[in-house]
C-alpha cells in the first residue's frame, strides 16, 4: 500500500521542522498565544518573533486556524 502524499499546509511541517529546529507542536503552542489574532498578524507575529519566513508562517497559521476553529 502508498502511503498517501501530505498536502496543504502539513506538506510544509518536514522542512519548518528542519530548518526552525523545533517540532510543530512548538508552534501551536506559540499560536495559541495569540489565538485571538487575525490571520496575517498571527503570521507577522511568527515572522517577527521567530525570523520565520512568509510561506512557512502562512503554513502554520492556516493549520493552527482549520484545526483551532
């Protein structure tokens, strides 16, 4: 059996990972920080805090955001 190919925003998590060093658990939890944020000021708030870049910002707010809803 394939395993099945990740899409979306998880599809990002192996390279967040890899290059922030930290799981993804981590930041969830920097999320819920600011939870009640919108979209783009929770993405600025990764990309200032954390030096993250726009697209793997982007990737985990719209996780956060689907599965926080």
């Amino acid at each position: 059996m394939a395993d099945e190919k990740v899409t979306g925003p998880a599809s990002y998590f192996p390279s967040i990972e890899k290059k922030y060093g930290q799981p993804i658990e981590h930041w969830m939890r920097e999320l819920e920080k600011v939870a009640d944020r919108k979209h783009m000021e929770q993405v600025a708030y990764l990309k200032n805090e954390f030096g993250i870049g726009h697209g793997h910002a982007n990737a985990l707010v719209g996780w956060f955001r689907e599965h926080n809803s």
